[in-house]
C-alpha cells in the first residue's frame, strides 16, 4: 500500500477535534513536525496554527502558494469548488448519514424501524419463492 496523502501546503484536512471540528480547511504553511497553520475562509475556520493531531489529510489538494493570505485561498477554493469536490466523496457521504442518524427523532427512528421490517418481509417471500422454484427445478 502506497501513502500519498502528503502534508503539502495546499493539502485540504478535516479539522477532527475543537471548536472546529468537522469543518474544512487547507494548509497554509507548515511551522514544524508537529503543526501547520490552516486556513478555511470558506468554512468558517480562522487562520491559525493546529497540531496534525487535530487534523486529517483528504485526497484533495488545492493549489495555493506558501503562507497565501485568506483572500487568496478563498480565490481559490471557490476556483476549485472546493464544497462540491468534497460533497462527491464517500467520506463526506458518510458523515452525511452519521449527522441525518444522530438527528432523527424517536418517532423517525421508530418509522424507519417499521420500514426496515416491510422490506425485510417482502424480501423474505420473494426469496422463500424463488428457494422453492430452484429446489422444484432441481428435483425434477
């Protein structure tokens, strides 16, 4: 398995831990091993310096010059659409759904249990009807 998410200036990370997590942001520059200072004009994250433990590389890089001012990055992220590329990818599909989870109700919970069990019923009996077919066919 080869790594290729790079900390790269221009690198975009999802920010995993404080006042902004789970919000976007791109690297700006890179202070030591240990932290770089990001930016996310777009997604409301304020220039400032965050440990790499606090952040996630994404596959997404944006291109942008060493220590860019906040105008510039905001250029080009809305260049990149950067909110569009982010919203194709399986991981921001995944906390889509882990967000819609956590935000239903009892009453929504308990309809999707009922769902879940219609559907289940009809599978059953198409499945049932199809086991039967196969298991008539093979006796004959």
């Amino acid at each position: 398995m080869v790594f290729n998410r790079f900390v790269e200036v221009g690198r975009v990370v999802l920010v995993n831990y404080g006042p902004d997590a789970g919000k976007l942001a791109v690297i700006v520059d890179i202070v030591d091993h240990a932290r770089a200072l990001v930016d996310g004009p777009t997604t409301g994250v304020t220039r400032q310096v965050l440990s790499f433990k606090r952040l996630s590389l994404t596959d997404i890089v944006v291109k942008v010059p060493r220590t860019a001012g906040t105008v510039s990055v905001k250029k080009a992220l809305e260049k990149q659409d950067l909110a569009g590329l982010w919203a194709k990818t399986a991981w921001a599909k995944k906390l889509a759904v882990r967000t819609a989870r956590q935000n239903l109700s009892d009453f929504d919970r308990f309809k999707l249990m009922v769902a879940r069990k219609q559907k289940r019923a009809i599978v059953g009996k198409q499945f049932a009807q199809l086991r039967k077919a196969a298991l008539k066919a093979n006796k004959l």
